[in-house]
C-alpha cells in the first residue's frame, strides 16, 4: 500500500508542478474527505492534507524555478492575514518549545497551525489570480458539499423516524467513514455550502439554473437541520438573520409581505424543535462532556496561563484527567477553538487568535458594506465562511482545510473587488 501511495504521489506532483490548478480544484474538491486515512511507513495523513502537501510541494518547487531560472516578471507572492496569523504562530511555537515535551508540540505546531496557513491559506491564496479560477474553486466546493448532503439523505435510507436517534449522518464505506463519524462534520461543511450556493445563484444568468439553484439551497438548509446538531442550528440562525437583514435592506419591501411567509416557516419548524428536544433529553452526556472540557481547560488554563502547556497538549490534559476518563473513556480533543487555544497557548494565544477573528471579521464588514450592491454574490459568500470558522467555537475543525479554503476565497474576492474599483477609478480620473 505504501508503494501505490508513492507512486501515486509522485504523478501528482508531476501534474501539479505542470498545471497547479488542477491541484487547487482537487484540493477544494476533496475538502469534506478528512476521515479516509492514508498510512506510508509511520506517518498518517487523510487524503485531502495529503493531496494539500503534494500542492505544497509543488509549489514551493514551482518558485524557486522561477526565482533562479524565470526571468523577470514572475508575480508576487502574497501573504493573506500575514501580521494575525503570525502573531499567533510565533505564540504557537514560543509554548511548544517550552512545553513539557517539546519535540512533539512542535511536531504538532508544524503538522496542524503550521501546515494550515501554508497549505490552505498560503498556496490557494497565491494560485488564484483571476475570477475564473475564483468561479470555478467556488462551484467545486459547492459540488463537494452537495456530495455530502446527498450521503447525508442517503443516511436516513432504513432509520426509524419515530427513534429519538433519527438524523442525517455519515455513512461507511468499507469500515471507513469519508467525511468523519460525527454528525457535526457533515453539518459544519454544509453550513459552509448552503449559503455558497446562493452565492453561486447570484451569479447564474440562466432563470431555469438560478430556479434549480433555489431548490438546492432548501434541500441544503432541510440537510443542515435534519442533522439535529444544536451548533448547526445555532450557525443556520445566525446566518439566516444576517442574510434576511442585509437582502431587505437594500429593497423596499412591504414588512406585511414578510410577517406571512416567516410565520408560515416557524410553523413547519415546530415539529422539528420538538424533535430536538427529545434528542436532547436523551443525550444529556453530549452537554456534560462539554461541559467537562471546559472545566479541564480553565484548570490547565491557571496552571499556565501566560503562554500555555504547548501545542497538542490539551489532548494530553484530558488524558490526565481521571474523571473524565472513567465517565467517557478514551481522551478526545477540545471540542471548540478558545478552550484549546487558552490550554495550549495560553492568554497570549488566545487574544491573537481573537485577533485573526477580529481582523476577518472587520476586512468582510467593510467589503459587505462597499460591495454588497455591486457584487449581491458577495454577501452570502461571507456568511457561508464565517459560519464555517464560527462553527468553531463549538466544534473541532478549527485547523482543518475544510473551514480556512472557503475563508480565503472570500478574501480573494475581496481583493479582485477592490481590484475592479480602483482600476475604474484610475479610469475616470483620464
């Protein structure tokens, strides 16, 4: 196995290193897939980082040739969210050097924090250049999300709707879970996608597409809430409001128009909340872990609480934690970003993440308010990232390709945006 994963990879770094954007589109397409695990010798990677190391690769190849044999005008390489996220790996690297195991908090600071700027953030950001490559990253991401909602439904095939267990979940194929085992996997990504295709139908021209567009999104949004993830329905609710608030906005809409139809969805959502609340008395274990983590995280957090125990140590807090073990057993990561980052980087750590959070959150309200009327793709194309990344805040994706690549989209089409209305500016100043 090991031999077919070499051979397999040195082909796609050939094609990469020749046309790097199919590794880009490869990347966006497999973005959901981080539970097939690919093993060669001791290392383990699921097959998307895998496919996002050899694009690394590739690139980092592709510029050095062109640094020493490409003459002049080669463009330049760009560094998104460059001061936030260097801030936070310096932090990051300064607490896994002075760990109690250095040499695997450093290992975990360059497999995970390190790894997802350069993979994910670095190498997509440097590889899309025009709106072209933009559309069709944004309509394979789309697509990849509507595989796992198409899996999804595939899921509920012989459950018992009257079970209080009853939801969309992922499903084996061959002992091995694609898209991870957990419900909140599927749903982060299509919280993600759902609001990516109303970005998408903003820019279809078709009347008939932007109609199928339309019954897309809804069987997304029905996808979202049949997974019955408390977080997916908290992320749904916030980007519903923020859409509804920024599409009536700019539209002279009688309110009396919009009390019917909402009034109408509250009642075809009760029976749902019902649903919810059985799920919930049932699995009062899923609250208390929680709530469990974040005990052992504000702990560890007095313990250390300048610069952290290092990275990759929360993990090991769990482990050490006797109560947790003999309520759940086998030690699990936090299950939320601000609990890890505080336990492993401590208050510095933490406020450099809520740093990189803030500055995203500031570079999207101003584009929304510059370009929410020249560009109505762009304001779905916000809150379908930043649900993805808030998400986070209760889930465990916080370093992984599927939540960051949506992001840096985004912030691409920010800058070609801005792009456009300069150059128009410099025309009408001739």
């Amino acid at each position: 196995m090991s031999t077919i994963i070499l051979i397999t990879s040195v082909i796609l770094l050939g094609l990469f290193l020749i046309k790097p954007k199919i590794g880009l589109y490869l990347l966006a397409f497999t973005l959901p897939v981080i539970g097939f695990d690919l093993f060669f010798a001791s290392f383990t990677l699921p097959l998307v980082d895998l496919i996002a190391l050899i694009l690394l690769i590739a690139f980092i190849l592709r510029q050095l040739f062109n640094f020493f044999f490409i003459a002049p005008e080669k463009p330049k390489l760009r560094f998104p969210l460059l001061i936030p996220f260097s801030i936070f790996l310096l932090i990051s690297f300064i607490s896994s050097v002075l760990s109690v195991d250095p040499m695997y908090s450093i290992w975990y600071f360059i497999r995970w924090p390190l790894f997802l700027y350069l993979a994910y953030i670095l190498v997509p950001f440097n590889l899309i250049r025009d709106r072209k490559t933009l559309k069709y990253v944004l309509i394979t991401i789309t697509f990849s999300s509507l595989i796992v909602l198409v899996f999804g439904f595939l899921s509920l095939y012989g459950q018992d709707i009257t079970n209080s267990v009853f939801r969309i979940r992922s499903i084996p194929f061959f002992g091995v879970y694609p898209f991870g085992q957990n419900h909140n996997l599927i749903a982060e990504f299509l919280n993600i996608g759902t609001f990516f295709i109303l970005s998408l139908r903003a820019l279809a021209k078709s009347v008939r597409f932007k109609r199928f567009l339309d019954v897309v999104f809804i069987l997304s949004a029905i996808g979202i809430i049949l997974t019955f993830s408390r977080t997916a329905w908290i992320v749904l609710a916030l980007q519903s409001l923020v859409y509804i608030w920024l599409y009536f906005k700019d539209r002279r809409v009688n309110k009396k128009q919009i009390v019917v139809p909402i009034i109408i969805l509250v009642l075809m959502f009760i029976p749902f909340i019902f649903k919810m609340e059985n799920i919930q008395e049932e699995n009062t274990s899923s609250t208390d872990n929680r709530l469990m983590l974040t005990q052992i995280s504000l702990e560890a957090f007095k313990e250390k609480p300048l610069i952290g125990h290092g990275s990759g140590e929360y993990i090991r807090q769990v482990e050490k934690n006797i109560r947790f073990r003999a309520k759940y057993g086998e030690p699990i990561d936090s299950h939320g970003i601000l609990q890890k980052v505080l336990t492993e980087n401590g208050i510095l750590g933490f406020v450099s993440w809520i740093f990189i959070v803030l500055v995203l959150s500031l570079s999207f309200y101003s584009a929304l308010l510059k370009y929410r009327k020249k560009a109505p793709w762009l304001p779905p194309l916000i809150i379908g990232s930043m649900g993805g990344l808030i998400f986070q805040f209760l889930n465990t994706s916080y370093y992984k390709g599927k939540v960051w690549l949506p992001i840096v989209i985004t912030l691409l089409a920010i800058q070609l945006l801005e792009t456009d209305s300069k150059r128009k500016e410099r025309g009408e100043e001739r």
